[in-house]
C-alpha cells in the first residue's frame, strides 16, 4: 500500500508472499504426492456463485447505495476474473483429468 491507496502493490510479494513455502510444504513432502496418487485428495470449491462472485448480484446487487466503494469494487472483481475464476479453472480441470474428486458448496 502506497502513497494513501488502500489497494495492494502489485508486486510478486503481494500477490502470493509464501509462495515458496507452500510449494516447499507440498512438493517436498511424498505423503502429499501419495495422497493425490492414491485418490485420497478432492478440491474443495467454496462460495464461487452468484451471491459474492458475480458483478451486479446478490450482496453486490447495488453496490452504489451498499456504500461499497467503486475502486474497491472493481478491484475485487478484477483480481476475481483475472486471477481467482482462471486459476479455479485450471485446478478444476486438472482433478478431473486425473479422475480426481470436485466437489462445490
């Protein structure tokens, strides 16, 4: 955060700064691979619906008189639509290609 804006730097730390460590915690672990191998692992896919993931519904029905700033908002669904929905996408394919579970609440 710069200069008073309340959004995020849009830099490598920011966007995912323990990167490292997940990769570490999962790559370098066998169990975690085992887990996969053997069937043991679904993806788990939380809240992507109409209610908070979907411009102009639900709790972003009227986001003008909701008082949810206009740069804020456009923030939220640009990272979602760039960032987040892509990225659930690619995971999603990827467990079905390999036979393995997704499964959404």
């Amino acid at each position: 955060m710069t200069n008073g804006n309340p959004l995020p730097d849009n830099t490598p730390e920011h966007i995912d700064p323990l990167r490292d460590v997940y990769h570490e915690s999962f790559i370098d672990n066998p169990a975690h691979s085992d887990f996969l191998v053997n069937r043991h692992t679904a993806l788990l896919c939380i809240d992507l619906q109409y209610l908070d993931a979907a411009p102009d519904h639900g709790v972003f029905r009227d986001a003008a008189t909701a008082g949810i700033p206009s740069q804020e908002y456009a923030y939220y669904f640009e990272r979602l639509s760039s960032m987040v929905l892509p990225n659930v996408h690619k995971l999603q394919e990827s467990f079905r290609a390999h036979n393995l579970e997704v499964i959404h609440t």
